[in-house]
C-alpha cells in the first residue's frame, strides 16, 4: 500500500507537469514562480496559489530530508493529498461551459414588441436578451439599455409600449457587451473573458455559447458574471 508521501510526490509531479505546460515559452522557470505568474491569468492557479506554493515547501521537505530510501520525514495529512488529487483534476481535465451552462435562452426578433420582452422580465425574472434578425444577431438587450430608453421616454403611454420595437430599444444599449464562446470553452476562460474587461471602457455583460462560437448558430447557452462567482463560490 502506497504511503501518502509517495502519493503526495508523484501527484505533485503531475500538477507540477501541467503548470509548466500553461507557461509555454518559460518551461524552465520554477514551480513557485510559475504559480505566482500564472495567478494572474489562471483561475485555478489563483484559487489554489496558496495551497501549492506550501506543497511545494512540503515537496522539498519530504524529498530533502528522507531519513532512507523508503522513509519519508513528514506524511501528508490524508486531506493534503486529497486536495492536491482535486487539484491535479481540475488542471489536467478543465470543466467546459458545456454542458455545465447549459440553458434554454429566450431569444427576441428585433421586431417583437417591447411589451412581450416586459412580460419576460416579470415572470422569469431575466435580465439579457439576445436580439436576432432571422438568424442575424444584432445585440445583447439587457435592463439597462430599456432603462435608458425608458429615461428617454418618460412620457410614454401603455399603448406606445405595445407599439414600440425591439430594434428602437436595442439602439440604446451598450455595443460589445457580449461574446461569442464555443461549447469547447473551458470554465477557466470564461472567467477569464469578464475579467479582462475589468477597467475597460466596456463591460462584458454576457457570454453566448454555441457549437464553434459562431453568431449564427444555435445558441446554447449563456453565462453571466454572477453565474461564474456562483459556481466558483460552490467549488470552495
């Protein structure tokens, strides 16, 4: 039966293979320094930076100071190991937005009245809007373009709503607050898509899923920041 030290080691080797696969161009930097780097630009390396910068602490302790060939030390805590097991896992085989957002998604012609997308908002409770043209995408809607059209037309009747088309809102709503994904998508990427936007001019409000990413097709699904907080918030 294998100790946990010897788990602990050749996990440790294989988490340690993958980080210096992500750093490409800089394979020969060291693991330490890979995590810190890769913290910046890696969801799961920053989710779990700290565990592995003391693994590797505890990698060196365990492979410096054997007191043999055959005794280790220090053993790893069974949870140790376990964590560093998660880890590998998470590295070696990345969740993918599909099937794990997949979702039915209320779609709009740009000439469906503004009052049938109203209703939608008080029964479901939804707040983005993918607009069409047949099968052309012309915009992500969301609550904040109707509000500023409804800003803009605060003397509006009930029957001016029902008049009123989605193609008129759309022309208030913010350009490039989306992106088209492919369901191959990997759920560290899409975190990473709305946290590139942070501090840029224009906010990434949703993103759409499709087989390869392309606007005309069928959409699959759709992920929102606060679907990424929540399901990164469910893995701690």
């Amino acid at each position: 039966m294998y100790k946990n030290s010897e788990k602990f080691l050749a996990t440790f080797n294989r988490v340690e293979k993958e980080i210096k696969a992500l750093m490409v161009y800089r394979k020969d930097m060291s693991f330490s320094r890979s995590v810190r780097i890769l913290s910046n630009s890696n969801t799961i390396i920053r989710r779990y930076s700290e565990d592995l910068l003391e693994y590797a602490e505890l990698r060196n302790a365990i492979v410096h100071n054997k007191v043999d060939m055959t005794h280790a030390i220090a053993e790893p805590h069974d949870s140790v190991v376990e964590r560093i097991e998660l880890i590998e896992k998470e590295l070696s085989e990345p969740i993918k937005v599909m099937p794990a957002y997949s979702r039915a998604v209320h779609t709009f012609q740009e000439d469906d009245p503004l009052e049938k997308l109203l209703t939608i908002i008080r029964e479901k409770g939804i707040s983005k809007f993918p607009i069409y043209n047949e099968r052309v995408f012309k915009g992500l809607l969301t609550q904040k373009g109707i509000t500023r059209w409804l800003a803009e037309n605060l003397e509006i009747s009930h029957s001016t709503i029902k008049e009123t088309r989605l193609r008129d809102v759309l022309t208030y709503q913010t350009v490039d607050n989306y992106q088209f994904i492919s369901q191959d998508t990997t759920q560290n990427d899409a975190s990473e898509y709305f946290r590139g936007t942070i501090g840029e001019g224009s906010r990434l409000e949703a993103l759409l899923i499709t087989k390869s990413g392309d606007s005309e097709e069928k959409l699959l699904g759709i992920i929102t920041p606060w679907d990424i907080v929540h399901s990164q918030e469910e893995e701690k």
